[in-house]
C-alpha cells in the first residue's frame, strides 16, 4: 500500500515541521504497534514467523488474521477464499510448530480459545482437536504429511509467501482500480457542467447574435481536458468598474495529427466564420498563417473578461507576484522589500492575509507544491524565507554564501520535500540586470532546512536566471545568462544535457504541458518552444521585442507563464499591456487590459482560466476569461 505510507511519511513532515516532537514520538510509537504493519510484504512475514508463531502468541496471530479478512469486502470471492485457504495454512502451521517444540499445552489452550470458532467454519477441523493427545501425531496417517521436514519448512512457509504476496497485489489493484474509478466519475461530472455551461454560452450568444461584433471571433477547442469555469459576474472592488462579457460567436476546430515527432498541417473548421479568417498551419514543425508571419500583437483583440479584481495595496512597483498552489491566495512582491499575502475572492477567508517586511528587495517567491502553507522568499541580499502563513510568522531564515547574493529564483519540488535555490554573485558598475556574475545552485531539505547538494555547473558558470522542475520532480530546467538551457537528473545529482538555446540572456524557462517540450524567453523578446525528444529542434516560436525590448530588460526581468492546458502563453511587457499567445494550432493571440505602467510579473491561475499582471503602477490585476 504505497499510498499509506506516502501519508504516513505526510504525517511526519507535518509534524516535524509544525514542531510537534512529542506527538511524533507518539505516532512512532503507535506505528510500531500497527497490526497490519502497513500491508509490506515483509514486514508481515516477519511479525507471523518470527514473533506471534516462534513465542506462540495464538491470540495475536488470530487477531491480526481476522483483521485482514476485515480489509476485504465479501464480495471479493477470489480474495476471501485465498484468505481462508491461507488463515487455515497458518493455524495448522502454528499447530503443527508447537507440537514439534513439546508445547501440547499451547495447542490446548489453542482449541480451548477458538475451537468453538473452528467448528462453525465448517473447515474440516473436527479431527485437529484429537491431535494434542496422540502419542505420535507425526506418525498418524492424517497428519503425517504436516510434520514432514519438506512441507513444513519449505513447501509450507513458501506457499504462504507467496499467497500473502498475491494478496497484496490484489489489494494494490484493488487501490488502483479505486482510484481510476473516482477519477472517470470526476471526468464524467466535469463533462456535464460543461455541457451546461455550453448550453447556457449558446442561448446567450444566440439573443445576442444580432450584436456580435465579428472583430470579438475567438477560437475555441473543445477539448476532454477543459475545465468548466462558472461566470462570477463581478467587479473590481477597487476600481468601482464592471467588466462584463457579451460572449464571443461561437467556432470550433479540428486537427489531425499523425505521429509524436512531426506535426502534419492542421484544418480549422469555422462556424459562423467569413472567407477572410486566418488559417493556422504547421509547416515542419515551425507555426505560420498562410505562408506568412503571425498576426502582429498590436491587432491582437483585448481580452473578454467575465471578472476583474485590483490589488492596491503595495506602494512600489510589483516585482513578482504568484498564485498558491491551490489557486486561493496570492503572493505579491514590490521593489521596496514588501511582500502581502492576499485573497482576489471574498468567499476565500482572508485569515492568511499578511504583509511581511524582509528590509531588502525581492527576487523571487515560490509556494510549496503540496500545500498553501509555506511561501519562500528570496532576496538581493542572499536571504531565504520561509513564511507559514497559518502561523503569520517566519518558520526559517536561511542565508547562501557571500559569494552569492543574489537569489535569482526559488523553485520547489513537486514530489520530495525540497527546494532548488539559483544565487548569483553581483557585477559592480553596471545597472543591467543581466549583467550577474557567477552561479550557484543549492538543493535544500524542507525538513532539516539545510543544504543537501550544489547542483555542478563547471567553473565559473554563468548565472542561473529560471528554473523549472518536470511533473515528477525527477528532472530540473535552468537557464543562464549565456543563453544557454541546463537539464539536470536530480536523482543523481548530475548535468544530463544542455544546449545553446538563445543568442542573449533568458530570463524565463518552463515545460510544456506534456513536457515533451520546454518554452525559453531570451531578454531579446525571443520565444521559443524546444523538442526534447529531438533535442534542437525549434517546434514553436514568436518575437516579442515590441514588448520584451532590450531598455525593459535592464529595469526589470521578463517572465512568461503558461495556462492549464499550455495553450495560452502570457508574457511580461514594457507597455501597458501584455500579449497573450495561443500555442500552437490554436486561436490567435490576445492582449491583457490595461494598466498605468510597464507589467513587471505574470502568472497563471493553477487549475482555472484566470490569471494575473502586476506592474510597475503598484497594481495587481486578476481577471477570469470569459
């Protein structure tokens, strides 16, 4: 039962980090006296032939029989009769093992405790009360065969081997077969609010049809993976404005793909659409429209919003700004070494609301991946905090060498407790932000708070400005200062690969949404979509200058981030807007509303079609697309 013991291992990284030593001590001590010893194999084996049998502890062994039968449902025939043929197996064993060490009397006491149960089974076990007072039961015909050396010690405690580890596999799949189940239920309730809400889309572009503005056309996927979002219909409570949609036409595509390495071209299939529409194409592997280069971002539509909320609480431009891990808080960071902790929804308590003053400027912030409770800071002045936001406090305060400073980004581990720290050593007379010296990547332990391993990089390395982990925390992306894109195997600690990805510094890196490929951002506004599986080779790509210019670059770091189902690609920009790309085969781009200034950070909402700007205007937006 691998999952019992990832929550158990849960349990102890809580506590532990809550502080709470006594209790773990109790946990400890209560595990150690777990009956079913967590379903391992091994462990089970040990405590039935090593313990309860060799010391006759009959009332355990029965006990701990007894409580497996509990953890099979009756309707599972094939696993309730394995568990008979093996509970028998096993009394007869001990039966059988006290005679042979001259205890008569424990298989005595043995009937007398449980023979009344015997006899009810109905499992031939009328003969077995006699066996006590035979003179020789290892010469009677009937048990004969049970005192042989060859079945009691090898075809015997082999068998039962090998049906508890039968056992345990049924039960994994049992588990497995569980939770496949409760996954297609939540798939199947996805599917009809979104077939509601398409309903209701539908009867409302349809009494609006007549003023549908056919500029508003967006494209549409109709994806299985789609989530369905419900309209809040709210307006911003600072701004005192309603932001409204009246619902773009209605479209829908179709694309025909033919292998995993190449992309053949793609049809899009227009409902309610003039001859004049741009068809999307791919042409090995690279994206055109119509032999030609893409829209240019200044016709890209502005988004339709269907909720709009402003964070003025920072009284310096925004630096960095993220999403928790579930979405409900947001984390926001400005030049004046201020972080707040605050909620866009007013049905989400704002009991972890908070503003913490770290007295320096702030790099970067990361939220754990399993849960909203711990936010990391990184600083300019080489500082590391880690801010529990239930207990308003700062849980650690961790420092990199003086050599490096500059804690650039903070990435945390989907998987195993620990964080991935990129510092930089600073470059004096110069105002370019990517003008960093030297890089130090440092894994970090979340229990211990200590530094376990530097990642290796080579001598004096260029510095690490982006990291990104995989789905299962097993490979880790960074990118440099000297273009270049550096994958790490974290099981081992080592390099695997790297390439040179851009002519320029890249500011930003992240995976694609099936991590067959990886997105880099150069500071020369360059975006491009990498294969992994050929590495080199350019998928996707878009020139962002207009945006990304080189002037920006030297006041502020440009980011991206990508929507849940990676078709949508915000960037940071030098203008009061932000363009939005569709990835590959989807509709054309759009461009964020405004602000008052440059937008400084972007993010992505983790599970909706939400997402944030924050700008050099002191103001965070979050809008929900329509």
């Amino acid at each position: 039962m691998e999952n019992m013991q990832y929550a158990e291992e849960l349990v102890r990284e809580f506590l532990v980090f809550r502080g709470f030593t006594n209790t773990l001590q109790a946990f400890e001590k209560e595990l150690s006296t777990d009956i079913g010893k967590g379903f391992q194999v091994d462990k089970i084996l040990n405590l039935i032939f090593s313990v309860y049998i060799t010391n006759f502890q009959a009332e355990k062994l029965v006990g701990l029989l007894s409580f497996f039968k509990q953890c099979v449902s009756s309707s599972e025939t094939v696993l309730t009769a394995t568990l008979a043929k093996l509970e028998i197996s096993i009394l007869r064993y001990y039966i059988v093992h006290a005679l042979q060490s001259g205890r008569k009397d424990k298989v005595v006491e043995f009937f007398g405790t449980n023979g009344n149960d015997l006899l009810l089974r109905g499992q031939d076990w009328t003969s077995w009360f006699a066996i006590p007072y035979l003179k020789n039961p290892s010469l009677d015909p009937q048990f004969r065969i049970y005192f042989t050396k060859e079945c009691s010690e090898k075809n015997t405690v082999k068998h039962l081997k090998k049906d508890i580890k039968q056992l345990n596999v049924k039960l994994s799949q049992l588990q497995a077969l569980l939770e496949e189940k409760e996954a297609q239920l939540n798939r199947l309730k996805n599917n009809s609010e979104t077939i509601k809400y398409a309903n209701i889309r539908r009867t409302k572009n349809s009494t609006l049809a007549s003023g549908v503005n056919e500029e508003s056309l967006l494209l549409s996927t109709n994806s299985s993976g789609a989530c369905a979002t419900t309209a809040w219909h709210m307006g911003s409570t600072e701004m005192g404005q309603t932001w409204a949609s009246s619902g773009p036409a209605l479209s829908r595509f179709a694309t025909n793909m033919s292998g995993n390495d190449s992309i053949s071209p793609s049809k899009l299939e227009f409902e309610d659409a003039g001859a004049g529409d741009i068809i999307q194409t791919f042409n090995d592997g690279l994206y055109t429209e119509n032999g030609r280069d893409a829209q240019g971002e200044e016709d890209f539509p502005e988004v339709k919003v269907d909720f709009l909320e402003t964070f003025l609480g920072h009284t310096s431009p925004i630096s960095c700004c993220r999403f928790s891990s579930s979405g409900n808080n947001i984390a926001s960071a400005s030049v004046d070494g201020t972080v707040r902790i605050w909620t866009y929804d007013s049905s989400t308590p704002a009991s972890r609301n908070a503003t913490i003053y770290c007295g320096t400027e702030i790099m970067s912030l990361e939220w754990e991946c399993k849960s909203d409770r711990l936010l990391l800071i990184g600083t300019a002045d080489g500082g590391i905090k880690a801010w529990n936001v239930d207990a308003k406090r700062v849980v650690c305060d961790l420092n990199t060498t003086d050599a490096f400073p500059s804690v650039l980004d903070l990435k945390c581990s989907p998987v195993e407790p620990i964080f991935v720290s990129a510092a930089a050593s600073r470059r004096y007379g110069s105002s370019n932000i990517y003008s960093w010296g030297f890089a130090s990547l440092t894994v970090w332990n979340m229990k211990t708070w200590k530094a376990m391993t530097v990642l290796p990089l080579g001598e004096d390395p260029p510095a690490i400005t982006s990291l990104c982990f995989n789905h299962n925390g097993k490979i880790l992306a960074a990118s440099a200062v000297d273009g270049m894109i550096h994958m790490f195997d974290m099981s081992a600690g080592l390099q695997i690969t790297g390439w040179p990805a851009h002519d320029s510094a890249i500011s930003s890196i992240l995976f694609g949404p099936d991590e067959t490929s990886i997105f880099s951002l150069g500071s020369d506004g360059k975006i491009i979509e990498w294969s992994l599986q050929n590495q080199g080779q350019v998928l996707w790509t878009r020139n962002c200058s207009r945006f990304c210019d080189p002037e920006s670059s030297k006041s502020c770091r440009h980011e991206m981030a990508l929507d849940v189902n990676g078709r949508r690609l915000l960037v940071t920009s030098g203008s009061v807007r932000a363009p939005i790309y569709q990835v590959r085969g989807h509709a054309s781009g759009m461009r964020t509303l405004p602000h008052g200034a440059a937008i400084t950070t972007v993010d992505w909402h983790p599970t909706l079609p939400m997402f944030l700007t924050g700008s050099a205007d002191h103001s965070v937006q979050v809008m929900s697309l329509s």
